[in-house]
C-alpha cells in the first residue's frame, strides 16, 4: 500500500454554510440576473438538497428588458416579467421536472400569484428572508399546510480566496 499521511488544516476564518443559507445564496445569486430595476428577486427549487430549477423576474424569452426599454406599469406595478418563482416552476415544466414535495428558496415572500403557483406546483415549504408588500402568501401558505422559514439575510459576498489554494493559479491576464 502506497503510504500517506493525515493533514488538518484549521482556517478559523472559514464557515461553512448550513444547506439553507447555500440554497438562499444560489437565490440571491439568480437574482443578480433580473432584468426589472424596480426588483431583482431570485428563487431556486429544490428536493433532496439538490437544485430543480432556478429563476429570475425576468421578462419572457425574446421580448424587451425593462432595463433597455423601460418598465411597463399598470397601477404602479411592472407587469413586463415574470417572477422569479413563476420562472423557476416554468423551468422545470420544460424539462418535465416534478416539483412535487420540494421547497422554494425565495429573495422575498411570494405574491399571491406565486405563493398560490408554488402551491399548486407540489412545493411543501417556503424559505425566504425578506418580506413583501401586499401579499396574502402567508395565508394561502398555512391554509395549504406549506410550511413557511423566515431566516436572516445570508452574508451577500462569495468567499473564494484563489491566492489561498495552493493547486489552482490565477491566470496570467487576470493578475493585477
Ligand atoms: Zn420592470
Ligand atoms: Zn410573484
């Protein structure tokens, strides 16, 4: 047998995050991707611990961006997107995914209109953490049995230290 040896290596300033702040950070990450200035919401969908579909408020493929052409209001709300959930479920409607049992990481609590979308989707909870403005989510959520995590704001940087590793390298042309 080849020999080996154990060696630990203890980076205090490392903290792994629990599945819930990774899949809250994939959302915030999608949301990085929304086309609407008004509102960048991500949402990720996932069973198991792993990734179903993800999505963006974004408008529909082929048609203009709020943020090139301007948003189109009706009563003071956008109506050129889609929501990041409704994206998300639609998603997985093209790939045949079943959403069945799985949960909604979410930027923001849903509207109505989503909340009531990831309901009838099969999605048996809900984790966000930030509120919004006039939504009866919650309620269609306890009447349903959804199950509803407020959680606190994951840290918004990605911690990837690439001078720390010592296998990788830094390409050449973009070293400072
Ligand atoms: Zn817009
Ligand atoms: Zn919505």
């Amino acid at each position: 047998m080849q020999n080996f040896k154990i060696v630990k290596i203890v980076d205090p300033t490392w903290k792994r995050p629990s599945w819930d702040e990774y899949f809250l950070k994939l959302a915030m990450l999608a949301s990085e991707r929304a086309t609407c200035p008004r509102m960048h919401c991500g949402c990720v969908l996932v069973k198991d611990r792993y990734v179903l579909a993800t999505g963006y408020n974004g408008s529909l493929p082929g048609t203009p961006h709020c943020y090139e052409e301007g948003c189109m209001l009706v009563n003071d709300h956008c109506v050129r997107t889609n929501h990041a959930e409704i994206n998300a479920i639609c998603q997985a409607s093209q790939h045949g995914i079943s959403l069945a049992d799985g949960t909604a990481y979410v930027t923001n609590m849903p509207c109505t209109n989503c909340a009531k979308a990831l309901i009838a989707a099969g999605i048996k909870r809900v984790v966000i953490f930030s509120d919004y403005h006039d939504t009866l989510a919650e309620r269609f959520f306890d009447e349903a049995g959804v199950k509803l995590d407020r959680l606190p704001m994951p840290d918004t940087t990605i911690n990837y230290n690439l001078a720390k590793y010592k296998s990788a390298k830094q390409f050449e042309n973009d070293k400072p």
